[in-house]
C-alpha cells in the first residue's frame, strides 16, 4: 500500500499501483468524473499513470485537476495537438510526424506531407477531429527500450522520429510513447484520460517551418489550433484573436506612418519614419533624464568589434547560429572558418584524412593567399589537430563582428582607467544597437528584428553593493513599464539548470547570485516564478514578462546578475584593503529592445498613444481661411510650450478636419473659428471624449501640460483570456 496526501493535508492509503483515477472517487464522485490532470509532488502527470512512477516520495502529495484548473489547459491542448496530427494522418496520405508542443493559448503540429495545408482544408480536419473526440478513446501510454523504440518508428514510417531518436535523445535509455486508437506517437506526456475532455478547438493557421528550425533542414508545415474546456471560453478567445488582428503593429505601424520595413533595405531591419522616431525619441528622453538622476554615465561604442572580444566574453561561439557571420580581412577568411566549422563536429573523430571538398576548399584558400601547408596543416592529421592549426592561423588575423551584445564594450570602457572601491557602483549607459541573424520565418515586424537597439546598462559594484543595486534596478523597470501604462506583469527568475553544461562559471558563483535575487525578489513584495534552464550563459536574471492585449507574454525589462564576465576579462578595483578584488556586474534594459517595446505599445494602446507619447499631440483646425492667421499663432503658441502640434489649413469643412484627425488618432484638436479668434479663446475636443468647450487659450495649454507632465494613461486595452505557460516543449522530447 502506499499513502497519498491530498492539498487539505488528509492522507490516505491505496493499491501500489493506483493512479490518481483511482484515488478521486474517495474523495468525491462528481471530482473523479471531473478530473483531467494530476499533479504529483508539483509535477504534472497522468491521471492515469500509476503514482509510483510520478513520484519515489512517501507520502505522495498529489493535487487533482479538473477543468476549473489552469494547468490543465496544457494537458488539453497537447492532447488536442495529438488528435489533430491524427486526423491529418487520416485525411492525407504519407504524412510524417515532427513536433507538437503546445504554446501560450494553443498548441501545433510540424507535418512532412506533400498536400501543401491551406485553409481550405480546416473545416475537414477540424471535422476528422470532432469524429475522435467524440469517440472519446483512452491516450494509453507505454515505454520501449531505445532500440525497440527505432523499430517500431520504422515500422510506422516516421523517419523524422528515427532521426531524432538517433541523434536528438541519443542519451535516453527508454522512451515513452502514447497510443489513441491506431494512432502512436513518441511524447513526454501527460495527456488527458481519453479524447472526450477535449469540448472545444479550432485549426487556427497554417505556416512554413524547418525541421527542428534549421533552414539547413528540410522544409515542414506547421498547423496551429487553440483548444478550450468550454465554447464560450473557444469564442472570446477568437473574438481576441479579430481584435488583435486590429490592433497588429505592423498594419497600425503602416498606417499611421510609424515604421517601414522595407526588402531593398533588408528584412528585419526597421526603418524608423518621422512619427515612429518621435515616439522613440520621447521615450530614449523619457529614460535619460531618469538614469542622470539615478548616477548613471551615458556612452557610446561602435556597432562592430573584434571577434576575440567576444570569445573572451563567451557570446562567440555561444550565439554564432544567431549571428551574422564574422567579417575576415583576409580573403580567404570564410573560407578556413567554414572548413572549421565542418571539422569542429567530429573533433575527437579518429585519424582520417581530409576528404574532396575539404581539399577543395583549401586549394581555394591557397588561391586567396592561405596555404595551410606552410602552417602546418596535414590532411591525414586527425580532425582535432587539423582544427588547432587553422584555428591557431585563424586567430592571427584580423575578424570582426557586428556586436551581438553590447557588454564586452562596456567592459573595456570599465578597464579603462584603473578603477578603487570609493568609485564604485559605476552604472553605464547607452542605447546600443545589436544585431542578430534571425530566421526569415521568425522575423515579425518590430516584435522580432535582425537589427535591435536596447537601452542597455552596465552596473560595476563591490559584492556588498549587489542587493542594493539589483533593488534599484528592479524598481527602475517597474517604474518605467508603469509610467506607459504596463501593470500587468510578472517576474520570472530564471535560473540555471545544474544538469546543463551550457553555463560559464563556477557552481559557488551561481548559488551566490541566484540566493542574491532570490533574497531581493522576496524583500520586494513582486510576486515571482523561478524557471531552471532560463538564465544567461553568464549569470541569472530577472525577466519582466508583460501581458499584451491578448493575454500573450512579451519579455521586456530583464535584470541580470554577473559574477562571471568580470572573471573572464580580469576585472579589478582597489578594495579598501588597499589589495585588488573582482566587481559585480549587473546587466539591465527596463524596455528590452526598442523596437520590440514599441510594437507592443502600438499594439497596446492601438496606435492610440497617450498624450506624453503621441508624436502628433495636438492639431489646430480653422473653420475658414478668415482664421488661419490666428490658427497659426495658435499654432506657434502651442509649438513654444512644447507640445507637437501641426495645423490643417486645407479649404475641406471642418467636419472633415476632425475626422481626418480622429482616424490619424491624434489626442487633442483645437477648432479656431471667428468667435475663438476675437476672444483669444480656442474650441478644444478630445478624440476621446469629443467637444469640451471654448476656453481661454492659456487655459487649453495648462490643462495638456497637466496630462503631459503626469503621465496619464487614459485608454489601456485589457486582456479577458490569460495565456497558459505550461512550459510546452517539455511535452515533447
């Protein structure tokens, strides 16, 4: 018998094999019939699977969910994944199985096949899917040795399974699989008891993809759905889905004259027109005033650095799939990198001569000037002496990259000059531009761009002065997100995950920094999530993650801590010991990127900016050509306290006047007609509230400066659906 706790902290004994099904009716009828989910010693699991195999603790803490529980909307919606890639395999013929996680509201499926999915297939697959759920057939899992697992893959002609299974999950011993009816798939879990919890989905779109996102792979197709436990839940949500299709940044952007990406330039990279750059700009003013009062020293780098900088720092090779490729001064730069990159797959390889295309590409080295012989360079050294000798001609010559990160130049910046305790912190700033090569098909108006600029800073303090300078930092960003109107947010710390060997240095340095925001975090009454396996390659970080008008979360601020950069470039100061020590380093954006910031904004407020941000605030409108001279001085008035004004002196009727005004979404117009000119007066309306009356001119200025200086946020869109971060890849392996 084992024994089992429930939340209330009542224990009960059962069968070693129970499942969480069978412990639900001693609870309550109506709960067994009810449950979804478990959730055992906080884990997510089967309802169905014995609770021995989810947990080795006694007791076992197990929580049952239901369809009222947030968390089991994931379960739902991977299971939902699975009965749609099944009715795809109904429907056509010789599909071949990738991936299908679920997201934040829903979930996708990556098919091979050669019927090219459009929408017009929807209403039949989406048919084929309510035949299953309707039949209501049990997801039964099993597990197979890994060979066993190959075998039976081949046996089903999934070659992309094979392939994973051979390469990606090389290290797993036994593998899980789930089966519903006759359709198998290889799946982490957990699933629902069987297909009839499922109440209501919708294929949503249809997108290209390549297998595992590498565009070196073959191409794929990649069907979204979204899955609810009612119908009235399924129809908000798409009544959001048509606002946010209102409200996209990209169709606003073009509008109302923002941004332009355009593919002469390059894809991804934003081209900020005179409204966009205004609201940049008020924004790029916005922060400078508040980092000056808050100590820090503005400054400025090149957009482009050394290659060895960044391997010092790490962020080359660790980013190089992200980045654009290095710039080499001599000819045959490229070309010994991508001989090295072939090479540094198999370094350990045994002894094996260089095959054709390697000596290919070495021969039209040698033709730009490189001859690797004279080096060295033997084709029947093993791959491992081969790389150090192109490696060690490599690092002779002249690479640059244009910079992922802006860090390693602020760190020269810190080494500088020679540097005691009694200057620090030292906190620098600067808006700099990075970039990145990211895939086309991730590319998504200012959301995601190759070219982005943050409003970066780098702390340099003692290790007594970490707390303090973390908590200054984080209420910097909660000041920032509040002041445009962001309060809907959270914090996830992320952590590194101790099984992983993609972190730089030592444990001790990562246990002090994690207890560090851990302990400030606490101290701060911000309600926070820890998630392993989220923090920077160099340090652990404190990520704000805001709600958009969609329930979608968008990371904007970040707070990082960073014991390990100062240890890689060797930075001191004078204690007062009068003995050399190593800083702290804190990595900071309270808007993430510019571009991505703005575009949620956009998307926020529906291109309908408050009034301290608007790039046009105010427009002046005469009746007739009899005031234009008054609605200039206006005009200029208006231009003289600040505020970016322009006035419509075309012969159209007012009411035309406005109502190019309102869909430009300006905040504020101001009617000048005869009587307004005599009195010295003006006709204020507001697109929000419409005609507010005549009033002295002096008296319009003062009321705007008041909205302007307070920041006052008057329309913020709300978000009804909450996006479910379930940790969706962790459902496939």
């Amino acid at each position: 018998m084992i024994q089992v706790q429930f939340p209330d902290g009542s224990i009960k004994e059962y069968p070693d094999q129970a499942t969480a099904m069978d412990a639900a009716p001693s609870i309550g009828s109506r709960l067994a019939a009810a449950v979804v989910a478990a959730e055992v010693d906080g884990q997510v699991g089967d309802a169905m699977r014995p609770l021995t195999e989810l947990s080795s603790s006694r007791p076992i803490s197990l929580r049952l969910l239901t369809d009222k529980d947030p968390l089991s909307l994931g379960v739902m919606r991977h299971s939902c994944a699975h009965i749609m890639a099944r009715a795809v395999m109904q429907l056509f013929p010789g599909v071949s199985l990738a991936f299908g996680p679920t997201t934040g509201n829903g979930f996708y499926y990556d098919f091979d096949l050669e019927h090219k999915l459009n929408e017009e297939d929807f209403p039949r697959i989406e048919a084929e899917m309510q035949r299953i759920v309707k039949e209501a057939e049990p997801f039964e899992r099993f597990n197979l040795p890994r060979d066993k697992a190959v075998e039976l893959c081949r046996d089903l002609k999934q070659t992309l399974k094979v392939e994973h299974i051979s390469t990606g999950l090389s290290d797993h011993g036994d593998l899980s699989f789930y089966r519903q009816g006759e359709f198998v798939d290889l799946c982490r879990g957990p699933h629902v008891p069987n297909a009839g919890k499922i109440k209501a989905f919708k294929v949503l779109s249809v997108a290209g993809t390549y297998w595992k996102g590498d565009a070196r792979n073959r191409q794929l197709q990649r069907l979204y759905g979204t899955a609810w436990f009612s119908k009235q839940d399924l129809d908000q949500y798409l009544e959001q889905l048509e606002e946010a299709k209102r409200r996209d940044h990209r169709v606003l952007g073009k509008k109302l004259r923002l941004f332009s990406i355009d593919s002469d330039v390059g894809s991804g990279l934003c081209l900020w027109l005179p409204k966009g750059a205004a609201v940049r700009s008020i924004l790029e003013d916005f922060i400078k005033r508040e980092l000056l009062a808050r100590g820090y020293q503005p400054v400025y780098s090149p957009h482009i650095g050394r290659v060895d900088l960044y391997e010092t720092s790490g962020h080359f090779p660790y980013y190089r799939d992200s980045q654009f490729a290095p710039i080499y001064h001599h000819d045959a730069g490229q070309i010994v990198d991508f001989i090295l990159r072939r090479l540094e797959i198999t370094p350990d390889a045994p002894p094996a001569e260089a095959d054709d295309e390697e000596q290919s590409l070495l021969q039209a080295a040698k033709v730009m000037g490189f001859d690797a012989a004279q080096f060295g360079y033997r084709p029947d050294a093993p791959p491992g002496e081969r790389v150090q000798v192109l490696r060690d001609w490599q690092r002779t010559q002249e690479r640059y990259l244009l910079r992922p990160m802006n860090c390693p130049h602020h760190v020269q910046m810190y080494k500088s000059e020679p540097r005691s305790y009694r200057d620090l912190p030292v906190r620098l700033a600067e808006f700099g531009t990075v970039y990145r090569h990211e895939q086309t098909g991730e590319l998504n108006g200012l959301l995601r761009v190759r070219g982005l600029t943050q409003d970066d800073a780098h702390l340099f303090c003692t290790p007594e002065q970490v707390e303090d300078e973390f908590r200054a930092t984080l209420d910097l960003t909660r000041f920032v997100l509040e002041s445009v109107g962001l309060k809907d947010y959270r914090v996830q710390l992320s952590l590194r995950d101790p099984d992983s060997d993609k972190y730089v240095g030592s444990a001790e340095n990562w246990q002090r920094a994690e207890a560090s925001l851990r302990r400030v975090l606490g101290e701060s009454g911000l309600q926070f999530e820890e998630r392993q396996g989220e923090a920077a390659f160099y340090g652990p970080k404190a990520d704000f993650m805001v709600r958009d008008c969609i329930g979608r979360h968008w990371q904007l601020g970040t707070v990082q801590l960073d014991y390990n950069l100062p240890e890689r470039f060797q930075l001191e100061y004078i204690g007062a010991d009068n003995r050399p020590h190593r800083p702290v380093m804190i990595h900071r954006a309270p808007f993430g990127s510019l571009e991505r910031f703005v575009g949620v904004l956009i998307e926020h407020f529906a291109g309908a900016f408050p009034l301290w941000l608007a790039p046009e605030q105010v427009r002046v409108l005469p009746l007739s050509e009899k005031t234009n001279e008054y609605a200039e001085q206006v005009r200029q008035r208006l231009a003289e306290a600040g505020f970016r004004v322009t006035a419509d002196f075309h012969s159209a009727k007012v009411q035309a006047k406005i109502r190019d005004a309102q869909l430009e979404l300006i905040p504020y117009m101001m009617v000048i007609g005869p009587r307004e000119a005599e009195a010295g007066a003006v006709a204020l309306r507001d697109r929000l509230d419409g005609d507010l009356g005549a009033m002295p001119l002096e008296t319009a200025i003062a009321r705007l400066r008041d909205e302007v200086d307070k920041r006052t946020i008057r329309q913020v869109a709300t978000s009804k659906i909450a996006a479910v971060d379930d940790g969706g890849e962790a459902h496939e392996y």
